[in-house]
C-alpha cells in the first residue's frame, strides 16, 4: 500500500512540475478580444500581454494579434501563421464585438462561443456601432497606448451599479439568453472619442444596445436604461433626479429591490 501511494504521488508531481503543459514563454496571453465583419470575413484582433525580462525587472508590454478567415475558428487558426506564440484565451476579459459584425448580426459570434470552451466564461461582451473592434482595442498606433482593459471592466461594474446607464453581461449570460425563446440580448456599447481633429481622444461606454433576433435594433434612451436595470435590481445606490413641486429634487435609492409581474392576455403584455 505505501509502494502504491508513493508511485501515486510520483505521478501527480510529474503532472503539476508542468511536463504535460506549454511553457508560460510559449503562450500569447489575451486580455481582450475583438471580433470583426468585413468583406465577407471574420477579423479576429487579441491584445496581448508580452513579457519581458529587463535588468532583474519584469516588464509587459501590449502587443495586437490578428486573423482573417471565412469563420470565427479560421480567423482564430489563421492567427498561428503569422505569430510564433499560441494563443490562449483562458485569461480573457473582455470579448468585443464591432460595428460589421453588429451589422452582419451576432449570431454566429454566439454560435462559436456556444461551442467553445477556450474562453472564460465570465468575460465580458461589449459591443460598438461606430468602431470596429479593432479600432477599440488598438486606439492609438502612434503612441502605442495600452488598451486598459482592467479599467474597462471596473467602470462597468461601477457604472452600472451607481448610474445605471451600462449593463454587465459576460459571456456566458449571453448564451443563455441567446438559447432562451423570448429574450432579447442586451450589451454595454462603447465607443472613441475624438477630437475636432478626427485624433483619438479617449474610449468611453456609451449606453446599452437591443437586440431582436440576433440583429442590433437601437439604444435605450437614458430613462428607459435606468428603469431596465431598476427592473432588474442592478443597483447598489443610486441617484434620480425628478421635478416636484417645481423644483429639480434628487432622490437617492439605497440598494433597491423590485419584482417584475408579467402577465399575457390578448397577446398583449401587461406589466
């Protein structure tokens, strides 16, 4: 018995000392991923995080990996002929999807993503309706400006806790409202700003865009987002500005709770 368990954990040391597993080296580590439609092409964009060794210092840069190909899974592939390093998914934050593939209709994004199981399941999906992804996640070539993904992902878990205006879907809610009959996606826009000069400003979230069917059918104006994540207890605090008795009142909401009745009677729904 003792023979046995020392075999044993001779075995699982060989599995954990990473023998079975690629060296850290040889990965392409993506925070963010951005999915593009063009010319009847997917263009696949990963910001990757490039390690560096400099005098005992470790030091990361963002490097931009791209594809092309008829489907998701080629561009993906397409990806290896141009760069030495595989990439890895497992780390992902944030999944982008742009303007074309808004236009040609996200189905098929969430197909592959359905079917995949390289991504983390609590990445986050935004999308943009003046950008492609690609634009978003490489703003500023010249400077060669970080995408700041991590900063990207706080502000929506703040902004939709305290004003309401963006919503936190990762991707694995996504899918499961995709695969759902009768409910339509949701997602967090976002967008560059620029200035007068056509230059990159900044990147900023916008509002939360509808879709029907898979197909991009508008924004919610800023009353209707906050009264969507009201409905849906998003909030921790919030404020409200309203008019009474003639006078601009703003009213704070402490962790508010609601519930939502919906009922159906002549084809008609009743709130």
């Amino acid at each position: 018995m003792k023979k046995i368990k020392i075999i044993f954990l001779i075995i699982i040391t060989l599995f954990i000392s990473g023998c079975s597993y690629k060296e850290l080296n040889d990965l392409a580590i993506a925070s963010a991923l951005g999915i593009d439609y063009e010319n009847n092409e997917y263009i696949i964009s990963a910001q990757v995080m490039e390690l560096k060794k400099k005098e005992n210092e470790d030091l990361s840069t963002a490097l931009i990996y791209s594809g092309k190909g008829k489907s998701i899974s080629e561009a993906l592939r397409n990806i290896s002929l141009k760069y030495p390093n595989s990439l890895y998914l497992g780390h992902l934050e944030l999944i982008i999807l742009g303007k074309g593939e808004i236009e040609h209709g996200i189905n098929n994004s969430l197909d592959y993503f359905i079917r995949t199981s390289d991504a983390r399941n609590d990445a986050l999906v935004l999308i943009s309706t003046k950008n492609s992804a690609y634009e978003i996640i490489n703003p500023n070539e010249e400077k060669k400006e970080e995408f700041p993904v991590k900063d990207i992902v706080t502000t929506i878990k703040n902004s939709k806790e305290k004003n309401g205006l963006v919503i936190e879907t990762n991707y694995e809610e996504l899918i499961k409202n995709y695969l759902e009959h009768g409910i339509s996606q949701t997602l967090t826009q976002i967008e560059n700003i620029t200035t007068e000069n056509n230059e990159y400003k900044d990147t900023v979230l916008s509002n939360i865009g509808v879709f029907d069917n898979y197909h991009y059918k508008g924004e919610l104006d800023k009353k209707s987002a906050i009264a969507y994540n009201l409905i849906n207890n998003n909030f921790n605090d919030i404020s409200i500005d309203i008019t009474y008795d003639k006078k601009l009142v703003s009213v704070s909401l402490i962790n508010p709770k609601s519930k939502l009745d919906l009922k159906l009677k002549n084809d008609k729904i009743s709130v």
